[in-house]
C-alpha cells in the first residue's frame, strides 16, 4: 500500500468520525438553538473557510468519501455563521455580547 493510499483511508476513517461529530451537534443544536448563540462570527466563518479548503482537498486527490460527507459539515458551518452574524447585527446589545464579547 503506497502512501497516497494509506492517507486517503485515513481521510476516510477522519471523515466519517467528523460526520458522526456533525449529526451529533446537529442533534444538540435542534434541540436547543439558543446555543448557536454562543458561537464566535470570526470563529465559524474562518472553521467555515478551512472546511472548504479540506473539501477542494478531497476533491483534488479523489477521495470520494470524505468529499460527500464534507458537504454537510460545510452547510453546517456555513449556516452557524450566518446565524452568528444575524444575531450580532439584529440583537439587542447584551445578545450581541452573548455572540461576540
């Protein structure tokens, strides 16, 4: 087994732990959404940005799996900033403390 190989089945095992991390935060977030209150704007969109790096990754080397999976863990970050910056701009100043001290 070379190493291009051996790296993209380490990718896939981290893929899948990653989307298992994300249903499980999705979970959390569904039933209380008042925590994705606490997430930092600078924070989700810079997680958001490093996600789609990892996804042109997978892209370029063609690893399928974590290329398909990424996708919801982009959506996720994508929708978590969005929320943070609308709570940072409509919110009354102490909910704009809760997002961003």
């Amino acid at each position: 087994m070379n190493a291009i190989a051996l790296a993209n089945l380490v990718l896939d095992f981290a893929s899948i732990i990653n989307f298992i991390a994300l249903l499980l935060m999705l979970r959390a977030v569904v039933k209380n959404r008042k925590g994705l209150r606490g997430y930092s704007i600078v924070g989700s969109f810079l997680t958001f940005v490093s996600i789609v790096g990892f996804e042109v990754a997978y892209y370029l080397l063609g690893n399928v799996v974590g290329f398909a999976l990424g996708w919801a863990t982009v959506a996720f970050w994508f929708i978590a900033f969005i929320y943070s910056l609308r709570q940072r701009l409509k919110g009354s100043p102490v909910q704009k403390e809760m997002v961003e001290p």
